[in-house]
C-alpha cells in the first residue's frame, strides 16, 4: 500500500482531527486520501466509491473542516437513497463533529412520523441528511429552506436515481444556491448519474479509486453474508469451524483490535490486539509469540499488520471490509506465504455487497460463498479437541496420584468405572459444552440494484385464483397515469420509504386516477404503517389493502380531491417554498458552465 499520507497532512480543522482520532482511525482510507484535500479547497467533487470505502468522512471531514455554521441555518445537505443511509450517515456526521461548537445534525426520511421532524427542525437543523421524497414535502411545508446551504452532497446517487428519485433530486438541486459546493459519490456511473453530473456538479475534481487487477492463485477465497450485529458470534463459529495453525483477524480501528480481541479471549480463544497504538516492541513481542505459537490469533488493522510475514498464518479474516481491492490483497497476501495454501474470509454486510465484486473483478477470481458451521460440526470439532487434550495426557503427564483418586471416588460412589470417567468428562466439558445450543442466525437479503438481476423470477411468479401473485395481497394507492406516476416511482417511494428490497415488490397495475401494487402477504405491519404515510410525486398515496368491502374506485368515477394532480411540481402554488423564491418558474435544471 502506497498511502502513507496522514490525516494531520491533509489540512483538516483542528477539531476535526480531534474527532478523528477519537473514532481511532489511523490513516486515511484512499478516497479520503484524494477527495479531502479537493473538498477544503472548496472544489466541486466527483467521486467513485461505493460503500465501505470511507466515503461517508471522505466528504463530512473536510466539509465540517470548511463551513461555517450559523445558528439557525442549515448549511450542510447531504441527500441519500434510503432512511438506513440517511440515520448511519447522519450518526456519523455527528460523531465528526463532536469537537465543533454546537453544529446540529438532523436526519430526515420518510417513514417516520413527520411531526417528529418538525421538532427537531425547529430546534436547529445545521446538517440535514435526507431522503430526498421527505425532503420535498418539508420543502413544500415550509419546513427546510435550502437558500443558505453552503456545500450538498449526493450519496450514491446511483441507488437513488435507480429508486426513481431522479426527478425529486433534480428539484432539490436546482434549489440550492448556485454558489454552493457540490459533492457527488456513486460507485457506478449509469447515463441518469452522468446527466445530474451535467447539469449540477459544474467544474469539478475527481476521487477515483483505481481497482488494479492482481491475482492470487494460492489462496481460497471466501464469503459470509452476515448481518454487521451477528459479526461477533459469525466470527466466533468460523473460527471454531475452520482447521487453523495461526489466523489473522482484520478491523478497521484501533479500538476495534481490543474489542474483538478482548471478546474473543472471553470465549477462550488464544488471541492479541495489534495496533499502530502499541509501542514497537509490543508489536514486535506481539508478531513473534504468533510465530512461536504462542498465541493463535492475531486482530490487527491494515497499518499494524503491514509486512507481517509469518508461514503459520493459514487463515486471513476480514471482519472488517477493506477500502479497496489494493489492502484486500495485500492483507489476503498475509496467508500463503512460501508457497504455501493459504484461506481468507471476507465478512460482508448487505450494505457492502458491491465492495464483493469489485474485489472478485480486481482478484480475477471468484470468492465462493461460505456458510456457518453447523452445531453438529462444532460439536465434532469439540470432541475431537477434547481427545487430543486428553492423548496428550496421557502421553505426557504421570496420571497416577488421579489414577489413584479415581479408583477411590470409582470404589466409594459405588459406579462402574465407564460412569465416573462420563461423569469427569461431563464436569470438564462444561465451560465449553460439547453439545453446544446455538442460536440460528439469520441470513441477511441482498438487496440487488434495481432488481435488474431478477428480472426473470418475476415472470416466474403464480397467479393465484384472485388474480393476485400466490403469497401476495393487492394494495390500492391513490395515484395514477393522471398524476405523471410511473411504476418506477412507485418501486422507488416503496422501497425507499420502508427501506425494503425492490426484489420483493409484486405486480404494479397502472390506471388512469390509481395503481395497484402487490406485496407479499407476510409483508412486516411495521412497513404497511410506513406505507399507509406515503406519498407519491408529492401525492398522498392512501396506501391501503384492496378487500372484497374495499374496492377500488372505478377509475372513471373517481371522486376524491386532488390536490396537484396537474401540476408538474404540484407543490410550486404553496406558500413557504414559493415566497423562498420569488415568482420564477421552477428552474429543472441549471448549468454551471462546466470547462
Ligand atoms: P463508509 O464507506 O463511509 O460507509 O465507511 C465505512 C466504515 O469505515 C465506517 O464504519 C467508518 O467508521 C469506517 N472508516 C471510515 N474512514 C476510516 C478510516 N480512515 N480508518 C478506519 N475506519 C474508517
């Protein structure tokens, strides 16, 4: 790894730095490496980095360092595809400016109860983090105004555009001041990003992550989807699972090397932390016990472990995802050494799923899929662990004076030998049950980029007696053709409101004045509470079940009272927004002049 730039180099606000040594980040990832310095120089940034790579404090960080905050304005906008992105990303925000007086992160999206949001924007909303349907009904309410937005941010615009929020994002942007700086991150660059990087990023710089191609033939290469709060017992499994002499664990952070290791040594295992925060001949003592066998385990984080070279690491784990391809191979290059075979394990988390491919494309091979070790194979594990503790005994230790004392015990309780020597082993298994009750963990679901990779199943789907998909119930939303409603808005506001996969959205029926939609019939209550909140292009959806008492309206004779049905922006004749900006027709899109 050739990045030996340090966060103190880069010319971030003292604060910030303060910030960042506390989440215990070492050095900056590649794309903080390049997007940083470009942001503090108020440059308008175009960067190509898909989650896990850092790309959330590659944009917060400097753009904290930079803006200056105002009371009661809100001077940061950072819009994201889903309300998960817009909590984790806010948290995170947050967290990086504990250090600055007073700046107040508010996270906005649909689904929640939106007079909640209404409190905390009143309080003060420095940094708002959006969906961007939600943010446009606090924009249509007077709620937000974007006049005084100093920098926007557009976090994975591609997920968003392909959520159908295109026209909602185009709206947002062309309400930003025109001297505002401007972000945009998306892993992949499909035409509808390319047009939004037309028309709003302007002139601008580029953070690119370049995937170098390597390969690593000596190494297998594996999986495991893994939901990020089950990572901990996951891990606990592989390693009782796998057939291991020395196993290196990566995290990202400092802290991250102790708490695992720490939770690792309570369930028994032989482990130590490795960070650049122990003294050098800690790491070195630390590097040496792994060599000597002293120590099984090793939880380092890519800086602690560079260039460690010891032959009995058979295994590399990553618990953490790496930033880019580049460390993924240097840190699976850690295992197979001379000439040896060597393993790695990536965990991933549903979130994280598209760092899996461009690693498979970077490594030139595929990386299989892994699952958990069963109860049944740990316990096997744990009984053949057993025996051997037990031969070496009997090969190593004198066993008379517990010879002795066995025959006693045999002789006074009146047993046979077989049941005093059962009930011995059932007493020293017990710490470590060799029976173990384990608790399944779930598989996480993938949410696949629009769905275009299961396009086919969808066909595949059988109509039940109804009419309805088998397994489906059909859901009235009172929006149609008339409202300019396509069925891409409807998967988008769907998915996007209640944060569920695309994948699982059945059939849509589009009619002049209202849709229907499908939706598994095990379909959570909690997402049919979101999704009876709904709104659609600015349009209440009154999502509710279509029953046998609850028809639909004849499409010809629907009565109910649109509020925007014609209008384009259906919100422009309202009050808040439109005293904002004067009397001026929506600008759809406005140029910069890019040179
Ligand atoms: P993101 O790509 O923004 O979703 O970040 C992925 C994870 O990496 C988050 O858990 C961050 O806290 C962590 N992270 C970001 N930058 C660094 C860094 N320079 N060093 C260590 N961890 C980091």
């Amino acid at each position: 790894m050739d990045q030996e730039i340090t966060f103190e180099e880069l010319g971030l606000a003292p604060e910030i730095l303060d910030a960042v040594k506390a989440a215990g980040y070492e050095t900056p990832s590649p794309i903080q490496a390049k997007a940083i310095p470009a942001l503090l120089q108020g440059k308008n940034l175009l960067g190509t980095a898909q989650t896990g790579t850092g790309k959330t404090a590659a944009f917060a960080l400097p753009l904290l360092s930079r803006i200056e905050f105002n009371a009661h304005e809100t001077s940061l906008l950072v819009l994201t595809p889903t309300r998960e992105l817009s909590i984790q990303v806010a948290e995170a925000i947050q967290q990086y400016a504990m250090k600055l007086p007073k700046v107040h992160v508010v996270p906005v999206y649909g689904g929640q109860d939106i007079s909640v949001q209404f409190k905390a924007l009143k309080r003060s909303a420095n940094v708002i983090v959006a969906t961007p349907g939600r943010l446009i009904d606090h924009l249509k309410r007077g709620s937000i105004t974007l006049d005084k937005v100093q920098a926007v941010v557009l976090d994975e615009a591609d997920e968003m555009l392909d959520m159908g929020f295109m026209e909602d994002v185009e709206t947002i942007l062309s309400e930003i001041p025109e001297n505002a700086q401007r972000a945009l991150f998306s892993a992949t660059m499909p035409k509808e990003v390319l047009e939004i990087i037309d028309e709003h990023l302007g002139e601008y710089s580029e953070a690119r992550i370049e995937g170098k191609t390597t390969t690593v033939e000596n190494i297998r290469q594996r999986f495991l989807l893994v939901k990020s709060h089950d990572k901990m017992e996951a891990l606990a499994r592989v390693i009782e699972g796998e057939d291991f002499d020395g196993m290196l664990i990566f995290v990202r952070t400092k802290q991250a090397t102790s708490e695992v290791s720490e939770r690792l040594e309570a369930r028994g295992f032989n482990v130590a932390p490795l960070s650049g925060d122990l003294a050098q001949t800690l790491r070195e003592r630390t590097i040496n016990r792994l060599k000597m066998g002293k120590l099984d385990i090793v939880v380092a984080t890519d800086v602690a472990a560079r260039g460690i070279d010891v032959d009995r690491i058979t295994h590399v784990v990553n618990y953490d995802i790496p930033y880019d391809t580049e460390s993924y191979v240097h840190r699976i290059g850690r295992t197979g050494r001379a000439g040896r075979s060597g393993n790695a394990i990536l965990f991933i988390t549903p979130r994280e799923r598209r760092l899996l491919k461009t690693i498979e494309k970077a490594t030139r091979q595929p990386i299989e899929a892994m699952s958990l070790p069963s109860a049944e194979q740990i316990s096997a594990k744990r009984i053949a662990n057993f025996q051997k503790k037990i031969q070496d005994k009997l090969t190593n230790t004198d066993l008379s004076k517990f010879r002795e004392i066995f025959m006693k015990m045999t002789v006074e309780l009146g047993s046979d030998i077989e049941e005093v020597a059962a009930a011995a082993l059932c007493l020293a298994q017990e710490r470590e049950p060799i029976f173990p009750k384990m608790e399944q963990l779930s598989t996480p679901k993938i949410r696949e980029q629009g769905d275009k990779d299961n396009g086919g199943e969808r066909k595949e789907r059988k109509e039940g007696a109804n009419g309805v998909e088998e397994g489906y119930l059909r859901y009235y939303l009172a929006v149609g053709r008339r409202d300019h409603v396509s069925p891409r808005d409807i998967v988008g506001a769907i998915a996007g409101e209640a944060d569920i996969s695309s994948a699982i959205i059945g059939r849509i029926k589009l009619f002049d004045k209202f849709s229907t939609v499908e939706l598994p019939e095990n379909t959570d209550q909690g997402v049919l509470d979101i999704l009876s909140e709904m709104t659609i292009r600015g349009n209440d959806a009154k999502f509710r079940l279509m029953t046998d008492d609850a028809p639909p309206p004849k499409d010809r004779g629907f009565k109910g009272k649109k509020k925007f049905s014609k209008e384009k922006k259906p919100w422009s004749k309202e009050k808040p927004f439109r005293e904002a900006h004067g009397d001026k027709p929506f600008r759809k899109t406005r140029r910069f002049g890019r040179h």
